[in-house]
C-alpha cells in the first residue's frame, strides 16, 4: 500500500496544484535460475487534486499493469520493465479569467513507460553496500479530447501526447543487521533526475460563439529534480517480510512525497 502528497508550483499560465493518492500495488516475481529474475505487477491509484485559484477540483483513477525483470552479472546488475496504465479523469471547475462559468468535464488517457537501469555494487563492509546506477525511462500519455459536460460554452479541448524521457545518476546504499527478532535491512537512495522532451501538456481548446481555437498549457514539470528514498525492512521469517519506505522527489516548482508499507511472501 502506498500513500503520496504533492504540490506544483503555479506559473505565468497555470495555477498552484495540490493533490493527495493513495492505492496498492500487488506483483509476483520469480527466479529463472541465477541471475535472472523477472515479474508482472499490478496496482490501482486514486488521485484528488484542489486547484484553488481555479475554484476547481478533480480525481484520477488509475489502473496499473506491468512486467519486469533482471539480471545479476557478478557485481553488475541489470534492471528493466514495461507498465501501462489507463486513467479515468473528472473535474470540476468553477470559473475562467474571473468571469466565465465553468463546469464539470470527464476524460480518459492511457499512458505507457519502458525503463531500464544499469548498477554496479561495491562491497564497503560485510553488511553494507553501495551501488551507483544510471537509468533511462520514457513515458507516453495520450488522451481522448475533453468535453465540459455542464458549461454553457460547451468547451472542447483536443489534447496533443505528452512525451518524456528521464535520466537518472545516483546510489544506493544498503546495511543489513542480524537481530533476535529477525534481520533489518536499511536501504537509502540518492539521485538527480533531468527530464528531456515535453515538459507542459497542451490541449487546444474551442467554445460556442467563439470561432478562434485557444491554448491551454497545463503545469511544466521540473526538468532537474532531486529524488532520494529511506526505509527499512525486517524479515520476520525466513519467508515473510515488512518493509516501510519513503519516496521523495524535489524540484524547483514540483514536489512528491510518498511513503509505502509492503508485504513480501516467498513461496
């Protein structure tokens, strides 16, 4: 189960967006016979977002469904993985530039990421690791055309993809520690990530009684940003094991904060 905050910045043509998720995520993996490992995955995530100088509000629902996998050669490890996620989008919005009414409006996108990341570990002491790693992920959204279902105007938007490649340099660190009560294992992440391509959705918009399209450019996200993770995990058996773990990411503009709880059963 995992749990997030986020707020994003507003901009010259967009306003400061809070928003709150929670979901669950459940997978199985299995090994192919050292070194490979791979896996599928799936979650639900629900999102409510207040945009407040808007008077707007909405909620994403989102429906997850993934594969990965990896490869452990010697002190080098490989990991990649695909996921596809459909989103069912509502939103209601009070009014435009101070003086048009607005209304409430549905939608669907579905988005696609492909990702790999490259390690290497290094042994610093019996119980504790470090691993530097880069990564590459690229996302696709694409979305069906919005409809304002109560607004006078009727508003139309067509939204245009959103393509985005991320980069990520950094390491990880992992102790492990016996204890009576099982082992403990510490784990923490930190990273930079560079965002390259589309930074700010675009949708082009038309209303009744107004013959010229317009532009309606969403909030940018950061193209630097730094990312870092904090948890622990304890085996409670020799099959069973609790972990609890932080996720952040901060940039100039954007930020995320997600703390998640697992549940790991080996068969």
């Amino acid at each position: 189960m995992l749990g997030s905050i986020g707020h994003t910045e507003a901009t010259p043509t967009s306003a400061a967006i809070d928003r709150r998720t929670g979901g669950i995520v459940v997978g199985v993996d299995a090994g192919l016979g050292t070194p490979y490992r791979v896996g599928i995955a799936a979650s639900y995530l629900s999102t409510a977002f207040d945009i407040d100088a808007a008077l707007a509000s909405g909620s994403v629902e989102s429906f997850h469904l993934g594969a990965y996998g990896s490869a452990a050669l010697g002190a080098l490890t490989l990991r990649g993985g695909v996921d596809y996620a459909h989103h069912e989008i509502d939103l209601d919005r009070g009014f435009v530039a101070g003086r048009f009414q607005g209304g409430e409006s549905s939608n669907s996108a579905d988005s696609v990421q492909v990702f790999g990341e490259l390690g290497y570990t290094f042994l610093i002491s019996q119980n504790v690791t470090l691993e530097p790693f880069i990564g590459l992920a690229h996302v696709h959204v694409s979305s069906h055309d919005v409809i304002e279902n109560a607004s006078p105007f009727h508003a139309r938007g067509e939204v245009a993809s959103f393509d985005t490649t991320y980069s990520t340099l950094g390491a990880r660190l992992v102790a492990t520690m016996p204890t009576e009560a099982g082992m403990l294992t510490f784990k923490g992440m930190l990273g930079w990530r560079h965002a390259f391509g589309d930074l700010a959705p675009e949708t082009r918009f038309t209303v009744d009684n107004f013959p010229t399209p317009f532009l309606v450019v969403g909030a940018p996200i950061d193209r630097d940003s730094l990312v870092l993770e904090a948890g622990v995990n304890w085996q409670m058996s020799e099959n069973v094991t609790l972990g609890v773990m932080y996720d952040g990411a901060i940039g100039r503009r954007d930020q995320e904060h997600t703390l998640r709880g697992s549940l790991s059963v080996r068969f």
